[in-house]
C-alpha cells in the first residue's frame, strides 16, 4: 500500500489546460502540501498543464510512474485501467461514481473494471474513491481544495470521501490537532479496509487509527486485525447503516451492504476497538488518545468555577461510570491554602469562594494541583465559563500542572462564552497538549474512554495477548 500514500512519481488523467477540472486541484493540492515526487498530467492535446510536462497517455512516458489517478467518466476507466497494466503503472485510484453506488448496469461495469484490473496486476482504490492523502509525504489526491494540515498520530481509513474533503478543510481551518495520513475507499471494489490497517498497523507515523466504514467483506478477518493493532494502537469505529434507512442509504452510497449492529458492537468490544456513534465522538476521542497518557484508574477529579458544571460532572461521571473520590485531609489542607476555611470543598470542587478570596487563577492552579497530588484522583478535568471576568493564563498555570503531573490525563472544557473567547481558551489548552471540550458530557465521554481502552489493553497485556 505503499504507494498510495508515498508514490515516487504519480500521473494525473483528468487536468486540462484552462484549470477548470477536478484533476487540476489534485494536482493543486499536492503542491500546496509539498509533494516532492514526480506529477505527469494525462492529456491527449496539451502539451503542459500547470507549468507541467504533460503526455497524451500513460504508455507514452519515457518511464512508468507508481500510481495514476483517473478523474475522468466512468465509460473510460476500463481503458485506463488496461492502460496502467500496459504501463506499468501498478496503482490506480479512481474517482468516477456511477459503478456499485449506482445499481443495475453500475455494478457490472465495476465487476469488469476489477477483473481488468487483477488481470493487468493493478491494485485499485475505488471507484467513487478521492483517494488518500499522507501528510508526510504531501501526497494528496482529493480533487477538492484542501488546506494544509498538521502531521498528527492520526490515520483514519473510510468508505467516504468526506474525509479527505470538508472534514479535512474543517480540521486544517479550526482544529489543533492534524492527520497523519487518510485512505478513503469508496465502493472497495478492490483495496479495502483490511489492507489499509494492515498498512496502518506498520505505519511509524500512525499511531492512532480511526475507521468509518458501512460494511466490511470478511468481518472475521477484520476483527482478527483489529485484535493484532489495538493493543499497540487505538482504534475507533464509526459504523454507518446502523439502522433501516441508514442501511439503505450505504447500499446507495458505496454499493455497501450493512451489517446488524449488535453483531459489529460485540465484535469490536471483543477486539478492543472505542465503538463510537457520531464524528463529534471520534475526533473528541481521537484528541484524548493523542494528547493524554493512559490513566491508572477510572476516578476523575473535577474543579469548577460554577456549581452547575460540578453536578453536570458528577451526572456524566455516573452514567459512564467513572468513580469522583472524595478529598483526602492532606488534599483538603492543601486547597484550603487558597480557599477561605469555612468553604465546603469536595469533589467535584466547586471554587466560586476560594475565586472571590484569592482570584480565579489562583484557585484553579491551588485547587487541581491538590487534587492532583491525591494518588486515587487518576484524571483530571477542570470545567472553565468562559466570560472576561474568569479570564487568567491558563496556559501558564496548566502548564505547571501538567509539568509537575506528566502521569495524569488532563482534559478541559468550557460552558458559554463567545465565540472568539472559546477560540482562544481551547488554543491555549491544546497548545498544552490538553484535549478542550465545548460541554462536561464530552470531557467526562472522552475521559471515560480513555480509561476503558487502558483497561482493556492491561488485561491483554496481562494475558499475554499483545
């Protein structure tokens, strides 16, 4: 799978001269992400294409590249695929729709298009596929414009494209975190699934994998891998076509045929995998499994500055099912430090005294650094309202806090606030390496899930499964 994320050369079938076409903006993209291979436009006219060499076929290069992407229609991809075998060319990727997504004569013609392709010794990623994108290797041949991202942990593979389209954009545009490397498969009529994990699993720049698919081919195949990479890597699952409609809707999507849920849910708890039910989950998983160390236990310390964040905490950390131990003497003495004598401190620690006897810095960094010191508070998560008169450092303050406590998940959210406030507290927290939540449940989700992936690798680790 090697080439599909870091070809030596790669030729382009569907750029034109006039910048119109959706092969020009993979081309686009590779520049703008700094792809240092060889790019051939295909063209049967055009001598250059975006400053480019461009030759009427791919049999007319003077030598073969690793991968051709084909944004061309679906009546002249069997052609393309002859022509990649004739080449040399052993990769393709193909974007047309119109095959399995679409029924009736679509799915003969993509029956024909696979066979040509195993006959001429090709692998091919789709149809219906933008195809992947590494950002190692500034490969990327999403024909959507795409901003650069930032090099993460994590790869995620998908049936959709929408990865390496409007998610991508939205990531490079609003979120701290980045992507090492996306595969999006499309209809899978040949590269599926198991062989980008099993690129995945092997990858050094993956270290976390996220996977939306609507159906897998061999499920037990599947879970056997997924078995093999989770004790060393995390692994999320969105599953789409959980119900009736959404089962049909994949049928029209990818030419996917769904399978019952409760057989994927108890599969993928079986082989370690986080099952979650919406993108928002898997991102906000995704951001605690990169930035947190595996906590040792499942209780979390909460410190507030609003008694409504301290009951929404302790509701969420019930149906989860994450322990709130209560304050040791030690820890007491040490909060009250900054907090006047006659508060009532527990946990969740409701701060709002200690903030009007000393100043909201000052209580949140005395506060979590005391319940941080106490060893059965194994996360922490401190719960911030975002309004000027809250306003204080927290960068210089968590820094310490993560400095003096590396063993200790730290996760942090906010209630209210603007827009621009939220921009600027959740870059300042993830700038720490602090995953940032816009609500308590989604903090105490991603805590939770934490603890349950350290918790299933341990017993694996000690069976000795890993």
């Amino acid at each position: 799978m090697r080439d599909f994320f870091n070809p030596a050369g790669v030729a382009v079938a569907g750029a034109s001269r006039s910048g119109e076409k959706l092969g020009n903006v993979a081309i686009a993209n590779m520049r703008r992400f700094g792809y240092a291979g060889r790019i051939v436009p295909i063209h049967p006219q055009a001598d250059t294409i975006m400053g480019l060499p461009a030759y009427p076929s791919l049999e007319s290069l003077p030598e073969p590249v690793d991968i051709a992407i084909g944004v061309i229609p679906r009546e002249l991809i069997p052609d393309f695929v002859q022509q990649c075998g004739r080449a040399g060319v052993r990769k393709v990727i193909v974007s047309a729709a119109g095959f399995a997504d679409a029924g009736g004569e679509g799915v003969a013609l993509q029956e024909r298009v696979a066979g040509l392709a195993r006959e001429a010794g090709v692998r091919m990623m789709g149809p219906n596929s933008v195809g992947t994108i590494s950002t190692e290797s500034g490969f990327v041949t999403s024909i959507l414009s795409l901003e650069k991202l930032k090099k993460s942990p994590l790869s995620i593979v998908a049936q959709t494209g929408l990865f390496a389209a409007g998610l991508a954009r939205w990531i490079a545009t609003t979120q701290h975190f980045g992507l090492a490397k996306v595969a999006c498969l499309g209809n899978k009529a040949d590269v599926d699934e198991l062989d980008i994990l099993r690129y995945y699993r092997d990858d050094p720049q993956t270290g976390l994998i996220g996977i939306y698919t609507e159906g897998v081919r061999d499920g037990r195949a599947f879970l056997e891998l997924l078995r093999e990479i989770t004790p060393h890597k995390p692994v999320l699952v969105l599953k789409g076509g959980r119900t009736e409609t959404g089962s049909r809707m994949a049928a029209s999507h990818t030419g996917s045929l769904a399978g019952a849920p409760e057989v994927y849910r108890g599969a993928l708890a079986q082989a370690g995998a986080l099952e979650v039910d919406s993108l928002e989950e898997l991102f906000d998983l995704a951001k605690a499994l990169q930035y947190c160390p595996e906590p040792r236990g499942p209780n979390l310390g909460v410190v507030s500055v609003t008694g409504g964040g301290c009951v929404m905490a302790a509701d969420a950390c019930y149906r989860l099912g994450l322990g709130l131990p209560p304050l040791q003497e030690r820890t007491l003495q040490e909060a009250r430090e900054v907090a006047p004598p006659w508060a009532s401190l527990t946990n969740p620690a409701d701060i709002w005294s200690a903030v009007e006897t000393g100043g909201i810095g000052r209580a949140y960094l005395g506060i979590t650094r005391a319940m941080a010191g106490q060893d059965d508070v194994h996360m922490l998560m401190p719960v911030f309202t975002l309004v000027p008169e809250s306003d204080f450092d927290v960068a210089e303050a968590y820094g310490r806090i993560r400095e003096e406590f590396p063993e200790k998940p730290l996760l942090a959210c906010a209630i209210g606030g603007s827009g621009e406030e939220y921009r600027e507290w959740s870059a300042a927290m993830e700038g720490l390496g602090i995953p940032a939540y816009g609500s308590v449940e989604r903090a105490v989700a991603a805590a939770a899930a934490l603890y349950r992936y350290h918790s299933w690798r341990t017993e694996v680790m000690r069976r000795g499964r890993g």
